[in-house]
C-alpha cells in the first residue's frame, strides 16, 4: 500500500498493522487512533499508538517501518507524505491499573 498526504488515519492503520504482522510481529493499536477508529472519526487523532505484544528488537521494527516509508525521528516514526506519525509507547496494554485487556478484532 502506498502512503500519500491524503491517506486516512484508517489506511495508515492497516499499512503498519500489515507490516508488523507479516513480521510475526503482534501489537495492538491503542489511545486516540484507536478511539478515532472505533468511534469512527467523532474524535480526531494525529498519530497511532501501537503497544507491541511480542518481544521484537528495535532494529527489527526499525527495519519493518523502514520498509513502508517512515523513518525514526527522536520516540516516533514520521512518513515522508503521510500526515499521522507512529509511535510504539511502553505495555503492557491496560486501563488504569486493569491489565486485564482483550483486544478488539
């Protein structure tokens, strides 16, 4: 999938989930994109939060998100044209001190 200046926070979504998965590695979209997804854009968000639940090495994800275009700058990644950059925060996945989470498919 080519990331333009006009893909949706959806399709910059499914281009890194795709990219992590087809590297075994599992992760799941959290904070404000996911809200903005499942709420279907009542709430607005310009990144995407992805807490990773695999072990991966940072090179190995560095190299993945190279691989679809973005690049590190500082604690996120940043795509050349796309407009919402990524960002791997810290897990587990939970809410407040709740680390009992199952994802939504």
């Amino acid at each position: 999938m080519k990331l333009t200046g006009r893909s949706s926070l959806g399709a910059v979504a499914t281009c890194v989930a795709g990219a992590i998965a087809r590297a075994g590695i599992k992760a799941v979209l959290t904070r404000g994109a996911g809200a903005s997804l499942y709420s279907r854009g009542a709430y607005e968000s310009s990144d995407l939060d992805f807490v990773l639940q695999s072990a991966v090495s940072w090179r190995t994800l560095e190299g993945v998100m190279r691989s679809i275009g973005f690049h590190r700058e500082g604690g996120h990644y940043r795509h050349p044209t796309a407009p919402f950059f990524v960002e791997f925060p810290a897990g587990p996945l939970g809410i407040g001190s709740d680390l009992n989470i199952e994802p939504v498919a």
